[in-house]
C-alpha cells in the first residue's frame, strides 16, 4: 500500500520569526503517524526549519533548484547548496514557476535529471489550464509534460520521484476539481507511467492532488484510489487546517 503524502508549499510567504511560530504549531499539533508530512518554506527558512525539524518526522523540501552544480546563475539555488543544510526534497515544475519564470518542459527535464543525479527526492507538478480543460487537450497537456521532462529518466530514477497533479484552474481560486476528475487525471497519469516503466512502477509512485484543498474536501479527495495525498497551498499556512488535512489523509 501506497503510503500518502501531505506536503506544504508556503511559496512566497512567512519571515522567519512567522515560519519559527508556524513550525512550532505544527510541532504541536501534527502527529505524522502513518502519513509522510513535508513542509516547503522559502529558502530564506530553510536552514531554521531543518534545525526545529531535527527529531521531527515533518521532512522540509525547496521549492525550486536549478539544474546545474554551479555558476554564474543569479538568484539561483543548487543541489548541492539543499543537500548541504540537509535539505533532500524540491519541487519542480509548479505552474506559477511555468506560468511567471518561463519554465518549459525542457528545462524542466535538466532539473528533474539534476535531481535524479544527485538523489533528491521529486515532486513533480503537472496540470492543464482552464481553457486547455474547457477544449479537451488536458490528457494531452498533461502527458506532454511528464514525457518530455521525465521519461528520459532511467527507471531506478521513479523510486524518487512524486507526481503532483495541480490543474492551474483551481490553484488558489476556490475552485476544485471534483474528486472524479481529479480521480481520471490520477489514473490516467498512473497508465501512463506503467506504459513506459511497467505496472509495478507506475502502482509504487505517489501521485498527488494538489489545488485548493482544504479540510472540508480532503477526506473525499483522498479516498480516491489513485490519490496518495495532496500538495498544498494557502492551507498549509495555518496549522489547524494542514493538520485537519493530514489526519484526512490517515482515514
């Protein structure tokens, strides 16, 4: 059995004194018995949410890396630099970084390879645009991105790599999508990757929902058979819903 992921993307949200408080609050509140809890603060939180998080089992992930070791890349943060403050998961490919910093499927796949060279864990985020759903090419949408920046990977490379299905539709707008389609989506990708690495692979990788989930509509998201949790937003930032959340993902 699938074990279910609940992971937090803060994006750009939190100082430091505001991440320490929400640290502490999940600290307190989140028994992660049963269900992998990760938390993805700003890099400017990292070092402090991996040192509060030490003798936790809440794991911390970056939001972003680039694909090289090093260079002349301002602004940018490396794989090396996350594994140095012993930060070992990252998230690749969210909309708003396709939407806002040009990220392309290309791309995508020099960091999504970067991450299998250096042993960091990937989530993975795919999904279609409301108008891209409205025509029909979301199946299409969908299996372009995870081809052409993940199956050029070796197939060891699938035991660290996590899907997270976001359609940019409902990211923050209130909307969801319904624990049907999001149930479609989810076993089309899973089809998908057993096609290309084989049916045992494809049933080992998690795949997760992500795009305003809350409390009231986890539980019903989460018992879809192919739904291994979700990638959280604006939820994550208050304790008492990501910890309503978690306990969803464990009934």
């Amino acid at each position: 059995m699938r074990t279910k992921i609940v992971a937090g993307n803060w994006k750009m949200n939190k100082t430091l004194p505001e991440a320490v408080s929400l640290i502490n609050d999940l600290k307190a509140q989140i028994n992660p018995s049963g269900v992998e809890v990760i938390i993805a603060p700003p890099f400017t939180n990292l070092p402090k949410a991996v040192e509060l998080l030490k003798n936790s089992d809440i794991q911390v992930a970056a939001q972003n890396m680039h694909y090289a070791d090093n260079g002349a890349y301002t602004g940018e943060i490396s794989a090396d630099m996350l594994l140095s403050i012993d930060v070992k998961t990252v998230i690749l490919g969210h909309s708003e970084r396709r939407a806002y910093f040009n990220e392309t499927n290309e791309s995508l796949k020099e960091k999504a390879q970067q991450a299998y060279r250096k042993n960091i864990k990937n989530i993975f985020c795919v999904g279609e645009q409301l108008d891209e759903r409205k025509t029909g090419s979301h199946f299409k949408v969908v299996e372009n991105q995870i081809k052409e920046a993940l199956f050029e990977l070796p197939i060891e490379a699938f035991k660290n790599i996590i899907i997270a299905y976001e359609p940019v539709w409902a990211i923050g707008t209130g909307e969801t999508a319904s624990p049907e389609q999001a149930q479609e989506m989810h076993r089309f990708i899973r089809d998908l990757i057993a096609k290309k690495y084989g049916r045992d692979i494809a049933e080992h990788v998690r795949i997760l929902y992500g795009g305003s989930v809350k409390p009231g509509n986890a539980k019903e998201i989460f018992a879809q058979p192919d739904i291994d949790g979700g990638l959280i937003g604006g939820a994550s930032l208050k304790a008492a819903d990501f910890k309503a959340i978690v306990e969803a993902a464990k009934s």
